[in-house]
C-alpha cells in the first residue's frame, strides 16, 4: 500500500474519509506523504480522537472538590482520598483484539490499564474486569472466554496487583463482538504525580521498557471498525505482551519519577510513539524532533510508519530535564530495560520525524489531538422502532410459576446470576494483602490503604439489557448500582470512569443509544455527587449479525474514612430480622426471570428515581455509621431471591421470608426494580432501627429472619442451602463444559 500515490482512494484505504483527507491537505498546505497519512489514519481513528463522541462527552460533570485531574487531562482520573494521598483509576477496552486472540487481547488490556496508572506516579493496587460474552454453550464463546479469563489471570498475576472484583454477563448480542473492559486503581503521594506533557527546548525525549515490533501496528485503526468474517487478517494489529517486563517498568518508572528529573511521562499504547509524541506536545505547546532509527527495535529495517504506528508493548515517552540523562539511564539500566533518547524537545509545535537524518514527517501536534485539528462530528441519531414497542409491556400479560421452586433454581443457576468462581479463581487477589474481602465478600471490592485507617471501595457495574431497553435509565442505573454496591460495602462514592462500548456510530440508531446513555450518566452523576474522571470510547462493536447491547460500564471508586465501616453481605447469626429497604414493587420489566424464564425480550428498562436513590444510599450509610446493621446488600439482576441466597452462602445462615399481602409473590422474589436493599438486624435493635428508618424518611418492610442452613419463602419453596450453593457454584462450569452435569 505504501508504494501507491497518497492519495484521497490511499487515505480510504488506511480508514480516511475523503473530507479527512482535504482537511489534512489544508492543515499541512500540500499533499501529504504515505508516513504522514499513516500517521493521521491513526490519531484520527475514532479510538483516539473520540470524533464521533467528545461533543456529548463534554456533557458530563466534571468537577468535584476532591478533584486532581480532570477528564483528559492526564493518563487517568486523580481523586483527593485525604492524608496527602490520591488514587489515580481508569477502565479501558481491548473488546476487538480479544474477538480475535482473546488471550493476548485480554492480557494486553491489563498491562495497559496498569501503564496508565503508574505513569502519573502511582502504584497499581487493584484491578478489576467487566466482561460480555456470548451464550455460554457455544463452542465459540467457550474458547473466547478461556482465553481472555486465562490472558486476564497470567498477565494480572504475574505483574502482581491483585484482582479483587468484576462482573460476567452472557447474552447472544455479544456472541461475535465479546467485550473485555479492564480497571485498575493506584495510590500516589500528591506532591509526587507525574504529567503526560512536554516542553522546554532542547529537553531529550527517551523510549524505554521494551524494544519496538511490528505487533499492534495499525491497532488503533483495527479498533475503528466493525468486526467481519475478514478480521481474523487483521491479526497481527493484535500486540503481545510480557507482565515480566512490565513488572520491571514499574519499578523503574516510579524509581525515576521519584528522582524529579521528569518533565512528562506517558505510555505509548494505542498509535504508539506517533500519540505520545503527539499529545505531549500538544499539552506543552512545543514540538519534537524524533530519529527513528534510535529507536530499539525486535526486527531489522523497520520502516518509519511501522516504527511511528506500532503498538508493542510496555514502552513509555519520558522527557527529561536536560543535563540529568545519565542519572535516568543508568535506572532504567539497572532495571535492564531499554533507555534510549531518540529526540529532543523544539520550539513551536511542529512533529519531525527522521530516518538516519531523512526527513519521514512532518506535522503540526495540535492538528492530531482533541481540541486541535482532529475532526469532531455531530451524528444524526434516530429512536428505534423496538423502543415504543418495549414500552407496550404490561405485567399482567405474565403468567404466574406454578412452581416457584423451580424458577429460584433455574435463576440461581444462570451464569449471569450463578457463581463466577471459575473466572475469578484463576486470578491472584490476594497478592499485596491488602484486599478486605477475603474472608467475607461486601457488595464492592474494597481495599485497605496500608499506613492509615481508610480503605477504598471499587465496583464496575452495567446491566447491558437495561441500557438496550433504556439507554438514558439504563445508564442512569449503572452509575447508581455501582454506587450503591460501594454504599453497602460502607463508603461514600467518589467519582467514576467509564467505558462505553456501543456499535457503529454512522448508525443512527446506535448513536441514538449513545446520546441517551450519555444524558442518563449525566444525570445520575450530578445526582449523586460522583463526576466523570475520564475513560474510553469503544464503537464499532459490530457486526454482520448487528450491534452489541450498548454498554456503558461504570467503574466507580468510594471512600471509607474508617475502615471499621466495612460491611459485608453475609447473614452473620440466627434470628436476626431481615428488612428490606425501599419499596414493594411489582415491576417485573427487564428482570432476568421476565428475559430469561418466560423469554420474553421486549420490556422496559426496570422502575427508578433518582431520588429515592439518593435517601437510599444516604440512609444505608447512616445505618452503617451508626452501628445498626449486621449485613447489608443490594437487590439487583436476579432481584430478591438472588440477593437473599447470596446473603446466605458464606456463613450457611439462610432465611425464612414471607411475601406481604397484596403483591405478586413473582414480581417480589423475581423483579429488579431499583433502588432495593437488604439489612438484617439484631432483634434487640428494632425498634432503634425502625425508629431511625422513619425519620429518614425510608420506605422499608420487615420481611422475616434469618436461620440456620434453610431458605424459605412460606408457602412458595424452601431449600436447604447445600442444595442451592451447589447449584450456584457449579452451573457456570457445567455451561461451558468444563464439568459433567450427570
């Protein structure tokens, strides 16, 4: 391709449109050449220009008083936690080379998330995952979900930050297009965090960490398009990586930031050297001059575009304070890892690129970056047809169980309610020591900051089937699940990132999806005081049978001032009353039981308020300051049923249940209406506590009491608990094959 006429048919080629490609030729003033176009193919990609996407991103709340860094500013999300500390978090997606190697695709999606947390200086301290797969009992989905879950556990492990949550959900609308989103989270000094920015003239510019390959060349473009039949060619856009080598990195990384002889610090992940040369001079106001052929490469003459546009891994940019060049060398040398200048810092903004002194490129900075001359488009977007027809849904057209012991197995068995201990026993979580929930798991993954009494609650939430009936309450409910899952687990939420993983957005229906998404994250957000710190924009997720469900995965991170407030879900003793928080509903629209046992698609997104959900969350948060409560978990996909029984596991301390007079006994096991949570209580405690849920202003319901090793619903089933934690524990392997089901 590099020997045709740069053209505006070789721009379409490389992923241009034709109005791109004139914008380029105005912006430089004469045609550009092949490396140039390569150059633009990657920094105007939607994966890192978000062209289709910043207008609406721009939308949402950005500012908090405990705010560092605010969205796009730096790496990752910078949140003030007290005592001079901050913890840097951000997810990101690697969904399409895991569509195609899941095991390098999702290793690879770990190590640079970490890369983004430890470039501002901050050390990783936890990780989780959100991941979408097709149905469990295809052939396809089996050998996709063991790769990215082993790929996920050996890079994870090996680099050694512990993965302490996630969440797993199966529908066929990911059968083709999986999604593999990582989050990770870092703790940093303040005055200690490092920026991804360049200036000052005559400043060197290092590449370290590991040689360059032609791995991940193009990756950023492969990224920017619909999965087909054919995209198993685009295979070698999929990077490899070494959690060895990145374990080094890190070391080193902080060992130099540590020395404050760092101008600017960034990783070179999607469009490698070519964005982060590009973006840090853009931040600083300067420009580079760059020698490619400085730069260490795994295999002989390596071609400038392939050099600029590569995405090996574990690599970073380093500006230097000039004069100390020797004193970084030498770390990263006893780190023995490649420490190379390749460039100086120039005046102006301009981007030049050379070979053995032949000039390859030369660009503008700013015209590659957001806020420069990247394009930004406004996309028509049109409601779908299924939208109004979901909403036609009435529950009274829904047949009651005529036996509801079979329904409770049948939800409790089904992989996005069944245990996901397959997955998450393949990954370390305890490395560090640092992870809470050991011993007891809470509603969020919760992590102590060693040195201090805080600890820091992480959750990464989206039900995918709410967002595709509802985008805008369906992203409204993401966000308040992750933050009720933080509130239960005894923090105060903070802020979040996001990864939004949609379909191709010059689809009008798709882009229809994202706007209203983007309006139901804004919202919930303002509401409960939790600014966006960033994330990632991941379109595209398509393909010939259509687009994925939209998913916007929330990961959010809260605060536990003292961690004596850490709650935990289990029963902890016979006889203690059970209540739950929020009202009797009997909304049976978008549950797992409405989906999966009647099979029946189209219903709205499932009932809820915004203000009920903030007296919900601000009323468990008291509970839990105040001593009151013995558990405390909310009521989510596979509704009360599922969150009695996860209750009930750990200790082997069940309940016995009645359902109120007046409500479908369906609609109060089965349904998923929001803003629901489970307390249990000492007995002694009652009236204490049902005098404190009435000044709240709390709707609540006593609704029975726990019991040693039986689960029962008067007069609908009961169980004993080994019957259902076998069921719960197993149904996922015996899914996916891993396990006879005789």
């Amino acid at each position: 391709m590099e020997d045709l006429l740069p053209t505006s048919e070789t721009a379409s080629k490389l992923g241009l449109r034709p109005e791109e490609y004139n914008h380029i030729v105005e912006i430089l003033g004469r045609k550009p050449n092949f490396t140039e176009l390569c150059i633009y193919s990657g920094m105007w990609s939607e994966h890192c220009s978000y062209k289709n996407s910043i207008v609406w991103l721009k939308t949402l709340p950005k500012d908090s008083p405990r705010m560092l860094a605010k969205a796009g500013e730096e790496n990752a999300g910078l949140v003030d936690i007290g005592d001079d500390l901050a913890m840097s978090f951000k997810i990101e997606s690697h969904n399409h080379p895991s569509a195609i190697e899941p095991y390098q695709g999702a290793a690879t999606g770990v190590g640079g998330i970490n890369r983004d947390i430890f470039t501002m200086g901050a050390r990783p301290i936890a990780q989780l995952n959100s991941l979408r797969f097709g149905l469990p009992e295809n052939e396809n989905t089996r050998h996709l979900i063991k790769g990215v879950v082993k790929g996920i556990g050996d890079y994870g492990n090996a680099f050694g930050v512990p993965t302490v949550g996630g969440e797993v959900f199966f529908d066929e609308s990911f059968q083709t297009n999986i999604l593999v989103n990582a989050f990770s989270a870092g703790l940093v000094e303040k005055g200690k965090v490092a920026k991804a920015i360049s200036y000052g003239e005559g400043n060197p510019v290092f590449i370290v960490g590991s040689a360059t390959g032609k791995d991940g060349i193009l990756g950023a473009a492969f990224a920017s398009k619909d999965i087909s039949k054919d995209s198993a060619e685009d295979l070698p856009a999929v990077q490899v990586g070494d959690p060895f080598q990145e374990k080094l990195l890190l070391e080193a990384t902080l060992e130099v930031i540590a020395t404050g002889d760092v101008i600017g610090i960034q990783d070179m992940g999607a469009a490698g050297i070519i964005c982060s040369t590009s973006e840090m001079s853009a931040k600083g106001e300067h420009g580079m001059d760059i020698w490619l052929d400085k730069v260490p490469t795994r295999q002989p003459n390596m071609k400038a575009w392939e050099l600029l546009l590569s995405e090996s891994q574990e690599r970073m940019l380093l500006v230097v304070k000039k004069g100390n060049e020797q004193k970084v060398i030498s770390i990263f040398q006893r780190w023995d890892l490649n420490c190379s200048q390749i460039g100086v810092v120039t005046k102006g903004g301009q981007l030049r690129f050379f070979m053995k002194d032949k000039l390859e490129a030369e660009v503008p900075a700013h015209s590659l970056v957001l806020g420069g001359g990247a394009p930004v488009y406004h996309r028509e977007w049109k409601e779908p047809a299924y939208y109004q027809e979901y909403k036609k849904f009435q529950n009274k057209l829904v047949p009651e169980p005529t036996d509801y012991a079979e329904v409770a197995r049948f939800i409790i068995s089904h992989p996005n309610i069944a245990s996901k201990k397959w997955v998450y026993e393949q990954y370390d979580s305890m490395v560090g020591t640092i992870n809470m929930n050991s011993s007891e798991r809470s509603a969020a993954s919760v992590v102590k900051i060693k040195g201090t009494q805080k600890a820091v609650a992480m959750s990464v939430d989206c039900n995918s089937r709410y967002v595709h009936a509802d985008p805008e309450k369906g992203c409204s409910i993401a966000v308040a699940e992750a933050a009720r899952n933080i509130v239960c687990s005894g923090g105060v939420p903070l802020a979040v990132t996001n990864c939004l993983n949609f379909g191709n957005p010059y689809n009008p229906e798709v882009y229809w999806q994202f706007v209203g998404a983007i309006k139901g994250m804004k919202a919930a957000c303002e509401a409960l005081e939790t600014p966006v710190t960033g994330g990632n924009v991941s379109f595209y997720n398509q393909s010939e049978s259509g687009p994925v469900f939209p998913t916007p995965t929330i990961g959010m991170i809260g605060l536990l001032e003292n961690d004596k407030n850490f709650t935990t879900i289990s029963f902890k003793s016979d006889g203690e009353l059970i209540y739950l928080l929020g009202d009797l509903s009997e909304d049976l629209a978008c549950s797992e039981y409405l989906y999966s046992w009647h099979n029946i698609k189209g219903s709205p997104a499932p009932e809820f308020e915004l203000g009920k959900e903030i007296k919900l969350q601000k009323t468990i948060l008291s509970l839990i300051d105040h001593r009151m409560v013995s558990n405390a978990q909310d009521v989510s996909d596979g509704g009360l049923w599922a969150a009695l029984a996860e209750c009930s596991f750990e200790k082997e301390i069940g309940f016995k249940i009645n359902v109120p007079s007046g409500v479908r006994p369906d609609a109060f096991l089965f349904g998923e209406a929001q803003s629901r949570a489970i307390v249990s209580v000492k007995s002694d405690q009652q009236l204490k506590v049902e005098s404190h849920l009435k000044q709240s202003g709390q709707a609540f319901h006593l609704i029975g009491h726990t019991v040693y090793h039986r689960m029962e619903a008067e007069g609908l089933f009961s169980f004993g608990i080994d019957e259902i934690k076998s069921i719960y524990d197993q149904s996922l392997e015996q899914r996916l094959g891993l396990v006879s089901t005789v």
